[in-house]
C-alpha cells in the first residue's frame, strides 16, 4: 500500500510541477483551452490543466527603440515625439 500511495504522490507533484505559470508584471497570458479562446490571466501565479490548456505570453509593458543619432520619445509602440530632421524610414 505503501507503494501505491507514493507513486500517487509523486504523481501529484508532476501534475503540479507542469501546471503552475509565473507570469511578470508587464504580461499577461492568452489561455487556449481545447483550441479556443478562453481569457486573459496574470500577473502572478497562474495553474494551467497539461494537455489541455496551451497559454501564450503577451508584452503590455512600454518598448523603447534606440536610433543613432536621432532622439526619439516611444510609449505603448506609439511614436510620440521625434526630434528628426527627415521622416522616419522602415529597413
């Protein structure tokens, strides 16, 4: 009896070690449960069902851009202030 009661232990802690998510203060996670859409979750200490749920980690955060030369002011991915004396071009 021993037996059996440790190996479902040891089976708890694998189901728990795969099911547990930290997610940063700047993301959150999209849940997909059986292929669709099932909400937003974070930040924190997310339990995700293996196998059945897949999540994907999204940056909320501001991102800023480094350009030589220029001087530039960047929030949200929204340009909002540029001290340049031409037009931005994409490469």
């Amino acid at each position: 009896m021993i037996i059996i009661e440790t190996i479902f232990i040891v089976l708890v802690m694998v189901f728990l070690a795969f099911s547990v998510r930290v997610v940063a203060e700047q993301q959150r996670i999209a849940f997909f449960r059986l292929g669709r859409y099932a909400g937003l979750k974070g930040p924190g200490v997310i339990l995700v069902v293996p196998y059945m749920d897949r999540d994907c980690k999204i940056i909320i955060g501001d991102q800023g851009m480094f350009m030589a030369g220029k001087e530039s002011l960047w929030n949200s991915r929204c340009l909002l202030c540029s001290r340049t004396p031409f037009p931005l071009a994409r490469r």
